[in-house]
C-alpha cells in the first residue's frame, strides 16, 4: 500500500447529503443527541445513528455521554475550519435563495468557535482598519490598540503561542472574503453571546443581534445604524421576491 492520506475515507463520509447536514448542524460548535440530529436532519433516529457512526469513524465528530445521553459534536477546531474551508468551494447561490428574510443566516452565524457571516467579516476588516489587528509576515498579529481594544471589552488577554497565534484569517462561507478565527475570534464571540449583544436562534447556525448589541458593535467596531443596514441588503431584497 502506498503511504497516502485516505482522502477516500473523508470524501465518503460527506458524499452524503444527509450527513453534509448533520455535520452543518454541528458547525456552531455545539453538542447535540441523536434525536436533536434526527429532528434536524428530517430523518429517523436509527438512520441518524448509522450516519454518525460514518462520520465518527472518518474522525470528523466525536460524542460524549453525560447522564443519560449521547451527545455527538464536531472533533475540534481542525476539523470545523477544514469544513468551513471546504464550504467555499461549493455554490451558495442556494443559500441565499432559500434563506428567510428574517434568518439572519448572512448577517451573522457561528463559524464553530466563532462569527461568521457580514458581521464578522466587518468586524475582521475593523480590527484591522483601527490597529487592533495587524499584519506581520503575512500572518496576523496584535497591533497598537491591541491592549486597549481588550481593556475596554474587558477581555482577559487570549492565551497565544507560536502555533496558536492570537488570530488567523478563516475565509467565509457566503462572503468569500476572510473574518477572523483563534483566541480572539472565540474570545468576541464568547463576549457577545455573555453579554447577549447576539443571542442564538433555534435549530440555525444564525445569530440575532439585539438593541443592546447594536449599541456595543456601534461603540466597539464602528458599526453605525446606517452601515449596520447595509450589511442586510440581500435579506431586504430576498423579501420583497
């Protein structure tokens, strides 16, 4: 046998339309039980079985029990970002097609451990334009305003290393364009679902943004009730099809 990477194994586990969605469900970087998975997937509990076990031998999710139940998740942050990264090589045409108006599902999603969507690559671009964020290298790294952008969320500096920097680009799905993962990354989402600036929707990816958060990405990104609507132009338009 030739020392190849079983790249067959990966290709199979998610050549399956139902599995792709189990595995989408889980990107939020959260844990679910088979009939959580089953409900989502519009499929039965066993069928939802025989596709985790798939997925789980292929090494792309893991579960856990606690108490009385079995609790399936992504792997780890390795895993979800090669599937984000694999994301964009697909059509999303589909996806904006079929989204509610309402959903939020471009506006602002979980990418795992992190935001994703028009938010987080405005955010990206934010941290960046005020020297929160910088390039060295070609990789990123804290800029001038890093220590005060951390006070005044009262962040607790991320724990870095050499092979865990404090940020590193992750290319959007939907936008094709980069927001951030990392230390950072988790530590702003973190904060904002803490402070309920963005609150989770049921059975989605998505996330809402509420008055107060308006008024906090206002103070700490920049993000104005003008640009704010103009992050959402897609949604506007999908509504009035």
């Amino acid at each position: 046998m030739r020392p190849e990477p079983r790249l067959d194994i990966i290709g199979a586990a998610l050549a399956d339309p139902t599995r792709a969605r189990i595995l989408c469900e889980m990107m939020d970087g959260r844990a679910f039980t088979n009939k959580e998975l089953s409900c989502a997937a519009n499929i039965t509990p066993p069928t939802a079985t025989a596709h985790l076990k798939q997925l789980e031998q292929a090494g792309l999710t893991t579960s856990m029990r606690s108490g009385r139940h079995v609790y399936h998740r992504i792997t780890n942050e390795q895993v979800a970002l090669a599937l984000e990264k694999l994301s964009t090589l697909t059509p999303s045409d589909h996806v904006r097609r079929a989204a509610k108006p309402d959903s939020g599902v471009l506006l602002a999603r979980c990418c795992y451990n992190h935001l994703a969507g028009r938010l987080g690559v405005w955010i990206t671009d934010n941290l960046l334009d005020t020297g929160v964020l910088q390039l060295a290298h070609g990789a990123l790294a804290p800029g001038p305003r890093y220590y005060a952008f951390l006070t005044d969320l009262d962040l607790d500096p991320p724990r870095v290393s050499a092979h865990r920097p404090v940020a590193k680009f992750c290319l959007d799905w939907t936008e094709r364009r980069h927001h951030i993962s990392g230390p950072l990354g988790i530590a702003i989402l973190e904060k904002a679902l803490k402070d309920k600036w963005l609150t989770r929707q049921r059975s989605s990816r998505a996330l809402t943004v509420t008055p107060e958060g308006k008024i906090a990405l206002a103070r700490h990104f920049g993000l104005s009730d003008s640009a704010f609507d103009c992050l959402r132009p897609a949604i506007r338009s999908m509504a009035k099809r």
